[in-house]
C-alpha cells in the first residue's frame, strides 16, 4: 500500500495506435501517476512512444516489471491475458482492455492470478467512466421507474480498409468481442446482472443477443463492425411502465474516460481495496457471455437456419430444401450401408400436426412426393409407405412375440396382409408384422439407434407416428 501523498508508477505495454493516442496521453496527464516505462513487441516504436513523454523503453518484460507499480495493457486480449497474469504474480496493478480474454479458460487464469495476488484491477469499460452515462445509469437506477427491458445497437466501421483499428484480432472475432463488451457492460449497469445469453448470426460480423436478466427483465444488442460510415452509430434505450430513457452517445474523447479509470485504480492500489465495479471478475463474467454467444453463432453459421415449423407438403417442397443443409446432399440411403429408413424422419414426423382421429387429419402426407422432388434421380427406397396412427404411446418391436401394450396379438406376417389404420379408440396392429408385412426394417425409426430387435420410439399422446404400407 502507497502512502497518499506518493505517485505510483505505471508502465504501459503496447505500441500501437490505441496506445499512442489514448494510452500513453492519459497516463501522462493523470493525477497521482508517473508514466515511467512502455515495452513493446517492436523495440524501435517502444523507444520512439517512451521517447514522446520522457518514459524508459525496455526491451525485457521482467525488467519492465521491476521498474513499475502499475501496468496499463493496450495489445490484443488473447495477448492480454497472459501477460496480465505475470504482471499480477509479480504484484503489479493492473489496468485492462476489454475483453480482458477470448476464452473463458484465458480469462479464469486471469482472474485467479489478481486474486491470488491482492492487486487491483479495473477494465476500461468506456462507456461506464464517461462522466454523462454515469449521471444517466444513476438516474435509470435510482429506483422510481421499473423497467421491463433494453435495446442497444451499436454499429461500427473498424474492419474497414481505412481504419486504424482494423487489426487482427478484430478481424477475427468481430463485433461480437469488440463492441459487445461495452453492450453487455452498459445492459448488466442498466437491468442488473446476466443469466444468460442467447445469439444469432446476421450477415458478415454482425451479432445479435438477447441477454436475460436475473431480476427478470430481457435487453437486446446487435452490434457489428463492418457498417459503412453512413451507417455507423450507437444507440441505447430502455422502456417501461414510465416510458422510455435514452442513453447519452459515446463521447469522441476518450482520454478523458481513461484518466477516471485510472484515478480510480490508483486510488484502490493505495487504499489496499482490490474490489471495483468494472474488475476484472466483472470482466470475466462479460467473458463467459461473449464466449457462449460465439459458441451459438458458429453452430448457426456452420448449420444454416433452422427450418420454419410447418407439415412438409407437396407445394411446400421449394421452403423445404432451400435449406443450406439439404440442397445439394446427396440422399441419406446414397451415403450410407445397412437399414435405409425414411431421410430426416425424425424431423419430419415432428412436423405433422397432433390430430384428433382420422376424421380430423390433415390431407396424406406421402413422404415420397418429398423424396421424388427433392432427387428425381434417384428411386425412393420408402414408396410403398405413409404415416400411420396407433393409438399406444409405446411399442416395441422385437424378434419374439410383440410387446406392445395396443397390440391386437394377431398375426400379420404374411406381405399380402395390409391391414388399414385402425379405427379411433380400436386396438392397434402388430408393429412387428406391420413392419415386415411392408417389408421394412425400422431399426433406426426416428434415428434412434439401438441393437437388432430392440427399437423403442415414442412421441407425445394422443398417438405415435410410425411406419405401414401405404393402403389408403
């Protein structure tokens, strides 16, 4: 702990161009702070930025940290991290970029190290030190509105060819790890903490979250950074029974945000207090959100949409395989050996609307007529099949007597032998003799996989789609 009355010295990491514009200014121009040293990966624009404010360059990262109180980080976050955590085992303050990680696993190294060492911390989370979003989050949470939700959109143009801050790092994770540190930041001040995230992917690096608040309130945020200039903005609402609130803009300067910053982790440094409000837990918790948000876009960007819920049938074929994982496949039976079940029955049973009996169904739906349009060159294997209604929840199929609780117990192993559906409230057939009666195996009915003779499928009352000869 510093006495009050003495500067710490801090050290910034990082040459680049947020370093020399926001950085290295605030740091020199800060209350209680001496800016006494930088390191760099390139040694020649380390000496030239210490050179500018009167610093010392070093070349050796332990040497940096021998001759300082405090570091301030402006390098990528997945540089960031670990750099970080020596700086905190050797005892340093820390002032952090967001995301302080981009991985979760990065981040928790972090966060442990700080707490193992007793350091301070602070993320330069810009919106949260600008001197009018205070004012603003003081008065959205004072407590005489209640508020039912948020929405954020942030459009930026940094992946532009002419944008200094077109890097690596923010051509590979985007907007997402960019500017959604700031959203999430703001929402979780506005509506309290996270629960969790839900994501979806638009067109280039574009984001869209939906974040559930604990209290119970839900925000939204899209935000991307490869918008035009004409484009490009930033825009905050919340809403409720009062109306609505609007959160001021970003600020041009951010100088001046990154001075409060660091007076208040100067101050936390000297008063031994470790915690503050933008820590670096709070950034790991944002850190697990954006982590889970980049999971669930890749799975909709490897994957494609999911398909609207409707009955496939003829005339809705073209909605159909559109999809990016149906056109162009070759058909399930052309891929693989063995049982060659109905493609994607599983997904196409769910499809089909609970029925209250025969009188109540919607017209047939034969998968063939899928089957046909979607590869007219191929012979469908299922032509001889429809969907068929029974009556039991449970049905078993195996090579010994049937074990179906409806089971009529007759006898239908005879191909000429077609019975129709049943009747409304009637027993059902066999489904072992109605299966080999069509002369089909349905070891992998619904895709559920299970050794010869033992296949179970069951689906939500009042009745179970399964496979018989097409008679009607």
């Amino acid at each position: 702990m510093k006495a009050w009355n003495t500067p710490l010295r801090f050290g910034l990491v990082g040459t680049g161009y947020w370093a020399r514009t926001t950085h290295a200014p605030s740091l020199a121009s800060s209350g209680g702070i001496e800016f006494v040293a930088v390191w760099g990966r390139n040694p020649d624009a380390a000496r030239a930025l210490a050179a500018e404010h009167g610093a010392t360059a070093y070349a050796d990262f332990e040497a940096f940290l021998a001759g300082v109180d405090g570091v301030a980080f402006s390098v990528p976050p997945d540089v960031q991290a670990a750099m970080a955590a020596r700086a905190a085992a050797a005892g340093k303050h820390l002032l952090l970029e967001k995301p302080i990680a981009t991985s979760a696993a990065a981040g928790r190294a972090l966060v442990r190290a700080v707490e193992a060492a007793q350091v301070a911390s602070v993320v330069f989370f810009t919106l949260r030190f600008q001197s009018d979003v205070r004012a603003w989050l003081a008065d959205v949470t004072s407590g005489h509105n209640r508020w039912s939700g948020a929405d954020l959109v942030w459009l930026g143009s940094s992946l532009r060819e002419s944008s200094p801050f077109n890097t690596p790092w923010r051509r590979e994770k985007g907007g997402l790890w960019d500017l959604g540190p700031h959203a999430i930041s703001l929402l979780w001040s506005c509506l309290g903490p996270v629960g969790s995230v839900t994501a979806d992917a638009g067109q280039a690096d574009i984001a869209h979250l939906v974040l559930h608040h604990r209290s119970g309130p839900t925000s939204t945020v899209t935000v991307s950074q490869s918008a035009s200039a004409a484009a490009a903005g930033f825009g905050c609402h919340m809403w409720g029974e009062a109306g609505r609130s609007t959160a001021p803009g970003v600020a041009a300067e951010p100088v001046t945000q990154l001075r409060v910053a660091l007076t208040e982790l100067a101050d936390n440094a000297r008063s031994g207090q470790t915690a503050h409000a933008c820590d670096v837990q709070f950034g790991q918790d944002v850190v697990y959100l954006l982590a889970e948000a980049e999971r669930q876009l890749a799975q909709h960007r490897h994957h494609g949409r999911r398909p609207s819920a409707m009955l496939v049938r003829r005339g809705h074929q073209e909605r159909y395989d559109s999809r990016p994982e149906i056109a162009g496949r070759p058909p399930r039976h052309a891929r693989t050996t063995g049982p060659r079940p109905l493609p994607r029955l599983r997904e196409l049973a769910e499809r089909i609307p609970e029925f209250s009996g025969p009188a109540a169904a919607p017209p047939l739906w034969r998968p063939e007529t899928w089957y046909r349009q979607s590869h007219p060159s191929i012979t469908p294997p299922m032509q001889r099949f429809a969907p068929v209604r029974y009556q039991s929840r449970y049905m078993m199929r195996s090579s010994g007597p049937c074990a179906s609780r409806a089971c009529t117990g007759s006898s239908m192993s005879s191909p000429q032998s077609r019975p129709q559906s049943p009747a409304r409230g009637a027993a059902a057939p066999c489904l072992r003799d109605r299966c080999h009666a069509a002369g089909q195996d349905v070891q992998d009915l619904a895709g559920l996989r299970l050794p010869e003779g033992r296949v179970r499928h069951a689906l939500p009352d009042p009745g179970l789609l399964l496979l018989g000869p097409a008679t009607r």
